[in-house]
C-alpha cells in the first residue's frame, strides 16, 4: 500500500501529528491544539474546511444526552426505543451513512438483520461514479503518483478548492515543473503552478464529445485548443486528469464521468495518462468500499438475511424513497458534522440519529431517537479510505469527551433486535 507523500514527512519528523477525517485528502501532517475556551485548533494548518469542521467541536460536547421526542434520556432507553422502532418497521432506510469503515461494518450487520435499503449522504454522486466504472471502467491515479509523476495536470470543469483546500499542496509536488490546464471553468487561484484556462465558458458535455471524437475518432474539430492540449498530452511524460464528479450539473453525470474515462483510455494507446475524481467525502468511499466487500454491490442496495441482495441505483435513491412516502422508518447516520434529517422525510416515520453531538434535533410528530456518538478522528480512533481508495489511514481520537462509536450503537441495537 502506497504512503502518502505527507506520511513518509510525518513519519521522518517522528511528530505526534494528526490525521483530518474532514475531507477525503486526509491530511496526516497536521498538529491540533486545544485553544483557551477547550476547543481544537490547527494553527498551522491553512485549510478553511478544517476549521470550519473543527468549530462545530466544543465543551458542551461532553454534556450531549441522548433524547427521545426532543426529551433527555439515557442510553439504555434511547437504545430500547430506537430497538423497538427498527423492530416494527418492514422497509427502514439506512441514511447519511457519514461513518468510518468499522461503524459501515456494523450497520451492515444490523441492516441484514432490518432488510434495510443503505444510501449515503451523497449517494447521487457516488451512484454516477460506480455506474461509469461499471460501464465503463476506469484509468485511476492516485494523490502519490500525481504528485512524484505528472508533468501536466488538467483539471476539468471543476475548481478543487472549493471543497478540497489543500488539493494542490497534496497533489503537486514542489519544485517538480508542473503545467495545469484548466478546461471548460476558471484558473483556480489556489492552483500554484503554472495554469492557463482553455474553453472556459463551453459546455462540458460539448467538450466531452468534441474532445472524444478527436483522440478516440481521429476526427478533426473546430477547436484549436483541444486539438492542441491532445498534442500536448502526447509528448507529457504523464498527464493526470481531475475532476469532481458533483461538479457535473445535470442528471446525467455519469456519462460525463464514462467520456473522460474513456478520452483518457484513449490517450494511454499512445502515452501514459491517469484519472483522479475528487470525492468520497463524509465517509462515501469508505462505507461504499466496506458495503462493496461485505454484500458484492455499492451503496443503494436493500439488504436482508435470507433473501437476494437487491441493488437498484434509481429505486433506493434516498430522495425517491422519501418522496413516494416508501420507507417506514429512517435511521440517519451524521457522525463528521451535524447534518439535518432530509427535508423531504415526512414528518410522521420515526427516525433515529445517530448524530455529531452538536445535531439540532427538530420537532417532528413521528417518534425521534438522538444518540451523539463519535466522531472518528475526533473523538475515537477509525479508518477512512482516502480519496483515490488506494489507502485506508487510521484515525486517532483528539480529546478525551466520552462518546460512543457508531459501529458500538449498530452492534448494540444488533444485539437488542437479537431473538434470546
Ligand atoms: S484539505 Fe481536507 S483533509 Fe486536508 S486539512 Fe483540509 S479538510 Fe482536512
């Protein structure tokens, strides 16, 4: 298994540094420290996404109760009622899905045992992404080989950024001579090798097809730009494409996503070329990866002891469910940040969270169970896959508030649902 380039760093300093579970690029370099009102901070680490996740931490932390019906309780009774609600339902959601491997471990135990449907928070992306690598496949890079190898990064249609801060002091190595072009958006400002933007305001898909025809076809297009860059391409010693699948408007992102693959394929007839799709965040590819190996199938499968798996992109889509009121209880997973209950769940179908302790719990007529739990890397330790799933880092827990983990909440409602 590769290292990251900021494991050796890590490793070589021998620092007690600390790995962010906020963003899929999992930072192993950073140094946390607890401010004066006993938060966490990275004072040396420059990533808007990490601060603002760290802010969502605090002393209250420690005092977060379960609560039934918006009620504090204890442990025992929101586990006994969260029990009975998965005990009485015959078709429960398994949502958010925002956990580590071990906590997808064990939610899968105890969805075999419910004949619960698994969705993720950003199951719509993640769907795109495994349908384009079911129909496709995929020429994959990871963050290691970007940065020692590739001599031209493109970035298509998307600004990294945005949602990944430190992307380019990750993926681009220092004082290598490194060209990014960015096609079909804008210079990214933070990208800080040498970047020019080509066909900044063309839709992608037309770029998609045009570019396509051309190193797939060896048609000739009206785009002196793109016939340029594939020129380019071809005497690069490696170019590495990144894009981000949520990026692409529309619902129909994996065909964008199955167009640069298959452009990219292309390419690797003559020179060598990889791709690298920014995403998987809170968890996605983690819990997608453990769900793969337990069941066989991605995310968006209904799982049930004694009967056939059933894995259906469209139908499980947690939106859908929702909408046509066809699920009778939703158990909602948010263990990275307080994410709220989907908008579109019907104010009526009980509903357990297993929540980021600072979770507003709204008012709702249908029975409500709250159980705080850890967050990995936070307040325990755990496992993520890292954006290119080509490592898993393990996570330790950075304060001592008592919480308990979404894989010891799963097991023990597992354990409750249990004939004697
Ligand atoms: S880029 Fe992502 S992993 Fe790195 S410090 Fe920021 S939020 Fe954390």
């Amino acid at each position: 298994m590769p290292d990251s380039p900021t494991t050796s760093n890590a490793q070589a300093a021998g620092a007690n540094l600390w790995t962010c579970p906020f963003c899929p690029l999992l930072c192993d370099d950073i140094t946390l420290a607890p401010t004066g009102d006993q938060r966490l901070a990275a004072p040396h680490t420059a990533c808007t996404r990490l601060e603002a996740s760290l802010a969502h931490f605090g002393p209250q932390d420690a005092n977060r109760h379960p609560a039934i019906d918006g009620q504090p309780t204890d442990l025992a009774s929101a586990l006994s009622q969260a029990a009975a609600i998965l005990s009485s339902a015959r078709r429960p959601l398994f949502g958010g899905l925002a956990t580590d491997v071990a906590g997808a471990r064990a939610l899968y135990e105890l969805c075999a045992q419910c004949g619960a449907i698994l969705d993720h928070l950003h199951g719509d992306t993640l769907a795109d992404s495994n349908r384009a690598l079911q129909d496709r496949g995929s020429f994959f890079t990871t963050l290691s080989e970007v940065r020692s190898r590739a001599d031209l990064v493109i970035v298509f249609a998307c600004r990294p950024s945005q949602r990944y801060p430190r992307f380019y002091e990750r993926a681009i190595g220092e004082g290598r001579d490194v060209n990014i072009v960015f096609v079909g958006c804008d210079i990214d400002e933070a990208a800080h090798a040498r970047a020019e933007a080509i066909l900044r305001d063309t839709d992608p898909f037309d770029t998609l097809a045009l570019w396509s025809a051309h190193v797939e076809g060896g048609r000739p297009i009206p785009t002196p730009d793109l016939v340029a860059l594939t020129e380019r391409i071809k005497t690069a010693h490696y170019t590495a494409f990144v894009y981000e699948p949520s990026a692409f408007a529309g619902p129909h992102a994996a065909l964008a996503i199955e167009a640069l693959q298959r452009i990219v394929k292309a390419i690797n007839r003559t020179a060598r070329a990889g791709a690298l799709a920014l995403t998987g965040d809170d968890g996605a590819a983690s819990v997608n990866q453990a769900i793969t190996w337990l069941s066989g199938f991605p995310l968006r499968t209904r799982v049930a002891y004694g009967m056939p798996l059933d894995h259906d992109t469209h139908r499980y889509r947690t939106e859908t469910l929702l909408r046509r009121g066809e699920i009778d209880a939703l158990l909602w997973v948010s263990s990275f940040a307080p994410e709220p209950l989907p908008a579109s769940l019907a104010d009526d179908v009980p509903a357990i969270i297993l929540g980021h302790p600072s979770t507003q719990t709204p008012a709702r007529k249908g029975p409500t169970v709250f159980i705080p739990v850890a967050t990995p890397g936070i307040d325990s330790g755990g496992h993520l896959f890292r954006v290119d799933t080509s490592v898993v880092a393990p996570l330790a827990a950075a304060r001592s508030v008592v919480l308990p983990t979404v894989a010891s909440i799963a097991s023990q409602l597992a354990q409750a649902r249990r004939p004697s």
